[in-house]
C-alpha cells in the first residue's frame, strides 16, 4: 500500500500515471466531490465505488471550488486536509484537485473506463457522462447511505 501523501497527485502526473496502467489493462474508476466533512455516507460510497474497477481515484475539489458550489463558510476543511483524509484510506489510489467548476475537464483528460456519482444524480445527468459513454466506458449510480450528509452534519455541530 503507498503512503497517503504519494497517493495525491497533480493532474498532468496522474495522466502519466493512468496511461501506464490502462496499457496493463487496468480499469480506472473516477468519482469526484467536495468531500468537506468525511462521514461515513461518503466512506460506504468510496467502498462501493472501488471494486467496479482496479484503480480508484477521486477528483477533489479546490476550496474555490467549493466555496462556488457551497456558498461562504465553506469548504470546513482545506483542500490540503480533504486530499489527505481520503489517500488515508486504502481504497484509494489516487486523489487529484481540480478548480474547474465540474470535473468535466479533468475526466476528459484523465479517460476513466467507469465514472461514479452518487444516487441522486440521474446517469443522463452526471458531468462528464456523455464523454465516458463516447469512449466506450459506463457511468454507475451508487445509492447513499440515509441520514448522511455533511450540511446536515454542519447543521448539527451548530445546534
């Protein structure tokens, strides 16, 4: 198992990386999110996630990012400290920020065989669906875990 900090790379590296396991015949797995406050929604998630391929890599994104999608007060944890906690966990293989708004350039370059989002995301509707399809790959749906959810977790630290 590699150490947490070597499982977070730079997209150009990662790109690298993934053109070198797809010509072994690994099947790459990408998912993407904030990731703000790790419950155990997003670890049950992760777990599913992993084994529909041989190599899982989240896209994370950049505290910018996320205070666009989430509003102010927002991210709780630095982009830094979310990379880490998930290369901590041994389902991962890589983690890579991005600061786009979506993903859907980074799973352009990247070429994932699977993308995976969470249940409520319809398949027709997940970013970067359409390109994975194109290429020959298949977009997953993964159920989540009721009762989880890091806004009302945050609703609930404030209480």
């Amino acid at each position: 198992m590699k150490p947490s900090a070597k499982k977070i790379k730079n997209s150009a590296d990662l790109n690298k990386i993934l053109k070198r396991l797809k010509k072994t015949g690994k099947k790459i797995v990408f998912t993407n999110g904030c990731f703000d406050i790790l419950h155990v929604g997003h670890v049950t998630y992760l777990e599913k996630a992993r084994p529909l391929g041989d190599i899982l890599v989240v896209g994370l994104n950049s505290d910018r990012s996320v205070r666009e999608i989430k509003g102010r007060g927002r991210p709780i944890n630095s982009q830094r400290d979310r990379a880490k906690v998930l290369a901590a966990l041994s389902f991962v293989d890589y983690v890579t920020i991005f600061d786009e708004p979506t993903p859907e350039e980074l799973i352009r370059s990247l070429e994932p065989g699977i993308l995976v989002k969470g249940g409520d995301w319809g398949s027709n509707d997940i970013v970067g669906g359409n390109f994975v399809r194109s290429i020959g790959g298949r977009v997953v749906t993964i159920p989540f875990v009721n009762g989880y959810s890091t806004t009302s977790l945050i609703n609930k630290m404030k209480k």
